[in-house]
C-alpha cells in the first residue's frame, strides 16, 4: 500500500481537520475545554488512525484502524451538527461541513473494501 500521505481520503481528511482548527479557534473561549477539544479530537484521530493503519502489518490491522478513523469522522459529525445547533457555525457552513464528511466517509468505506478484499 502506499504511503498514508498519498491516499486522497488522507489529504482530504487532513484539510478538514485544518479547516476545523481555524473554525475553532472563534469559538466563545469557555468552550475551549469543551466543544473545541472535543471536535479538534475526533477530527485529528482521522488522518491519525489512517496513518497508523497503512503501517499495520496486515490487511485486518489496517481494516480495523479504517473502522476507528470511520467512527471519529462519525463523532466529528456530531459536534459540527452541535456547534450548529449552539449557534457557533452557520447551517450553510455546517452544510459544507457535512458534506465533506459524507465524502470522506465514502472515501473511507471504499478504501476498507479494498484493503479487506484487494483484487
């Protein structure tokens, strides 16, 4: 497999951790221990669990860290959903948001078919 760095679902996941740090970084500052670390988290774990897969040793390995990184895009989800509702993100961005989610997600389900079933 090649390196983490070159597969687009990384780049891609990595730009929207990036994006997200930026868009933290307004938040009210009583939510720095709060919301902020919470999204900052589940965004980074992403790219994070992508990376540490491509260097499992096998297929299953590198499946299951697939899964996980699924699963913080998931939790990610959720706190651009509550920073919405709080007021803190605009439904447009939010929108924007989750549709690069939904796209990485998409990224991710592909790649796990792959690494699980390679032809």
């Amino acid at each position: 497999m090649q390196g983490f760095d070159k597969l687009l679902v990384w780049c891609r996941a990595h730009k929207l951790v990036l994006d997200l740090y930026r868009l933290t970084a307004r938040f009210p500052a009583d939510e720095r221990f709060g919301i902020v670390a919470q999204l900052r988290r589940a965004a980074s774990s992403v790219p994070a669990n992508i990376a540490e897969g491509a260097r499992r040793d096998g297929r299953a390995d590198y499946a299951r860290m697939l899964s996980i990184a699924q699963g913080s895009l998931t939790e990610t989800q959720y706190f651009v959903l509550l920073s919405r509702d709080l007021g803190y993100l605009a439904p447009e961005a939010a929108d924007t948001y989750f549709d690069e989610i939904n796209q990485i997600a998409r990224m991710l389900h592909a790649l796990r078919l792959k690494v699980l079933h390679p032809s």
